[in-house]
C-alpha cells in the first residue's frame, strides 16, 4: 500500500484529504505543521508528501527544502492558494513534482497522486534492473535521448563528441551538424550571454560552473536556461559534461503573472474611463438627433450633425471593445469540458456573417476529424474564434479567402486560420498582442489581447505569421478531450 504524508495546519482540509485517500487504498500519515512533518517523513519515510505552503513557524517552501536535504529524490507535490503562481514556479525550483490549487478537486488529487508514484516508482525500478555494466550503459545513453534536459559530452578542450535528442530540440542543432564542433565557437557564434572563458576558468578552478543564461534561437525565439558544466569524475582525459535545463517554461510564468497583475489593473481602469465615456455619448448622440429633427431639411448646419453621430458611433463602438476586455481581465469561473471546433466554428462564422462585416469572405473548412473537441469553456472558445475571425475579415476589408484548419498534434489540438488580408508589418507583430493597439479606424484594439488572455486560461498557445500585402495566419493550440473512441477503449 503506498504511503502518504499530508502536511497541512488546515485540519478540516488535512482530514478530509487522508480520509478520501485512505478510501483509495492508500496509507496515510497526517502532520499539522511543517516541523511536525519532517519528523513524519524521516519516521515514515513516505512514497509521496502533498505540502501546503502558508503554515506558522515553518512555510511549505522552507519544508520542502529540508525534506529535500533528507532525500534528494523525495517526491513532493505542493498545495497552494489559487493566484499563488508564483509561489508554485518558486516550489519547483526548488525540488517540487508538481503543485495543485485550491480548492482541491479530491478525484484529481487521487489521481494526480498517483500517477507521480507510478512514474517515481518506474524510474527507481528501472535503474534497480541494470545491473550489468553494459546493460547500464545501454540504459543510460537510452535515457539521456529521454530526459527534457540538454545533454552535450565535450573531450576537455570543448569540442563535442554527444549531445542528446533534447539539446538538438533546445539549440536547433542536428547531432551530425555539431560533432566535433568547439561548443566555446557555438556559444559565441549563438550570442549567448554566457562567457565561454568565464566557464572555462570556472572548470578549472572549481571544477564546475553553473549560471542562468539567455540566447535568441534560430527560430526568433527568446529562450532561457540554465547551463551546468563540470568535468566527469574519475575521467582521465578531462572530458567535460555540461547539463542545459529550459527554464523558457518557468520564465513565461513569472512574466504570465506579471502581465497578468497589470492587466487587471488595466481593465479596472479602463472599465471605469468607459462608463464615463459611455455617459458622456449618451448625452451627446441624444442632444445631436435632437438638433437634427429640429433642424429645417435645408438648414446648412445639418451637414454638422453627421460627423458628430459617425463619431459617436465610433467612440461607442471602442467603449463595446473596452467593457469586453474589461470582463475578460477579471477572474472569472470557467468550465471546463469537451468542446467541438466545428460546431463552434461554425456557429461563430454565422454570426459573423451577419454583422456583414464577412459579407463577401468565402470560407474554406478542412477539420478532421470532424469530432475533434478541445478542453475548454464554450463561451470563452466562442469569443476567441469570434475576434479572430472578425479580425482576419476586418483586415481582408470584407472580401478574400478565409481559410481554417484543424488538426490533432499528439495531446493538443493545432487550428490554423488564415486569411488573404493586408498583413502585418514585422515591427508590428510583437505589440499586436498589446491592449489598445490597433491600426484600424474603428475598434479600442483589444480583439486579440483578448484572445491571449483566453488562451493563457486554457493552457494553449498562439502564434502568427504574416506578410504585408499577402495575408496573416494565427495558429492557436489548445489542449485536446479525449475522444469518445478512446474512453471506449479506456
């Protein structure tokens, strides 16, 4: 039966966890503060710990690392407030599995629980059955094709002789390209802001060197890592092993919940500026018809009265755009379930159309399959294809081609709308994604901030590519539902 150590000052919670667990054939061991859980551990010796963090006299973080002082290896899970993200980054640096939020979903957690003592247990396992040397090493090299760190092997005057299948997918690099190569001339040639003398004079008075290091890869892509040298033990001819782990992932994080604060602040900001804003043309368009159906049918002064209308439409127009946004910077229930790209497609373009701002867009559909569903909120999904592709018909003017393509990609699903528009200028790619930029001459430009926002809620990405006078595609990825083939089959 395996064992679980629950660390939690919340009583209430702490014994509704280990009696739902208990129910799940596990051993459970309670402690109701930090310090009494490390004396459990070391008593007990858990196969898993779920950690909370806010705890008098010792924090969950604090605890965390003790236990990891006692067991580097020690499999931790940890329980944070919702909106504690950074709280959660912190907790994997320093050695956590993985983190929940809660309030705690009790069927998740199980299974959360265990699928991380499975996967702990397998690891273990696997290197307890490589007993023979070249077995291990057959193991070993197998292994390094597998783990998400970039793996480069160097004789001792940098050239390198083994870089695994994560350092390839990290640098851009094929493994043929770089055997042999100086790995100094590659960190130079790639503008890594990483001195390749610093780390040489590292190596060979410390015997290792360690620094977070940043570089702008082949793809246009900011990336970030840490880069671990040291010279292999008991190795005659120096050779030199340097361990590069992506922390591009945990970076997007700390900037996700620095934009995320800002944007809040934004959107109570703007949503106060367009109430007033909305008062203000209530008044005007009202005291502007007024004058107009006073006005004699030949009064000169009528051809004042259109453009403050046109204006007054407009501006109510980028105050719509602005509440909209305002609703989306704010926390908001979302539930989650299975949704179908089609029919959402297809309810988003009708309605679309009949603003008719689509009007003369003809509309190419290549979904397959055609039950592909994505985990999401139906009513965020709808708006996100709704201002894309109110977009893409804005920027076609109302006539082109819009083109939109999905397709499965191992546990996501990749969607592809394209349009034959006037497209971006490359200096402008980079801000589009910015509340309140906008190149056109109606709209507050926030159509697509609101869709990375919804986006950034479920876990999926977004990408463009676009050419002026030839059109733009955005590619949105979002995590895929199971099929109902497939909970058939489980």
């Amino acid at each position: 039966m395996d064992k679980v150590l629950i660390v939690d000052d919340d009583k209430v919670l702490n014994n509704a966890v280990a009696e739902y667990l208990s129910q799940n054939a596990f051993q459970i061991f309670q402690a109701y503060d930090a310090l009494e859980g490390l004396k459990q551990y070391t008593k007990e010796n858990p196969d898993i710990v779920l950690l909370d963090h806010f705890m008098p006299n010792m924090t969950g973080l604090e605890g965390l690392k003790e236990i990891r002082k006692k067991n580097p290896t020690a499999l931790v899970i940890m329980i944070t407030g919702t909106g504690s993200e950074k709280i959660a980054v912190e907790s994997m640096k320093a050695g956590a599995e993985d983190y929940v939020t809660k309030p705690l979903r009790m069927s998740t957690l199980v299974s959360l629980v265990r699928m991380h003592i499975d996967r702990h247990r397998e690891r273990l396992e696997n290197v307890c059955r490589k007993e023979e040397l070249e077995t291990y090493n057959q193991y070993l090299a197998h292994n390094m094709e597998r783990v998400n760190e970039a793996i480069i092997s160097t004789d001792a005057e940098g050239n390198i002789k083994y870089i695994n299948r994560a350092a390839e997918q990290f640098w851009l690099y094929k493994r043929k390209d770089v055997i042999d190569v100086s790995m100094w001339d590659i960190l130079e040639k790639e503008k890594v802001n990483l001195s390749p003398q610093k780390i040489r004079d590292a190596l060979f008075s410390t015997g290792k060197f360690k620094e977070e290091f940043r570089f702008l890869r082949k793809d246009k892509r900011m990336s970030y890592g840490l880069f671990s040298a040291s010279f292999l033990k008991d190795d005659p001819i120096k050779a030199i092993v340097t361990v590069v782990t992506d922390l591009t992932r945990t970076k997007k994080m700390e900037r996700r919940l620095v934009k995320s604060e800002r944007m809040a602040s934004l959107g109570h900001l703007a949503d106060g500026v367009a109430h007033q804003v909305r008062n203000v043309l209530i008044t005007l368009g009202g005291y502007a018809n007024l004058l107009k159906k006073r006005m004699a049918p030949d009064d000169k002064n009528r051809a004042y009265i259109a453009p403050i209308l046109e204006s007054v439409d407009r501006l109510d127009d980028m105050v719509r755009d602005i509440e909209n946004y305002a609703r989306y910077t704010r926390k908001q229930e979302v539930a989650f379930h299975s949704v179908e790209i089609l029919a959402t497609v297809n309810r988003v373009i009708k309605k679309a159309f009949s603003t008719g701002k689509c009007k003369d867009v003809d509309v190419s559909l290549d979904i397959s399959p055609e039950d592909i569903a994505v985990v999401g909120d139906s009513a965020f999904l709808n708006e996100l294809f709704r201002q894309i592709i109110i977009n893409a018909c804005e920027a076609m003017t109302g006539k082109g081609d819009l083109g939109i393509k999905a397709r499965e990609r191992n546990d996501s699903v990749e969607i592809r709308v394209s349009d034959t528009g006037r497209g971006i200028p490359e200096n402008d790619i980079p801000l589009i994604y910015d509340p309140f930029y906008t190149t056109k001459n109606r709209g507050a430009g926030i159509g697509l901030t609101i869709v990375s926002r919804i986006l950034e809620t479920h876990n999926g990405t977004i990408d463009i590519q676009s050419y002026p006078g030839e059109g733009t595609t955005l590619t949105v990825v979002i995590p895929r539902a199971t099929s109902h083939k497939e909970q058939e089959a489980g």
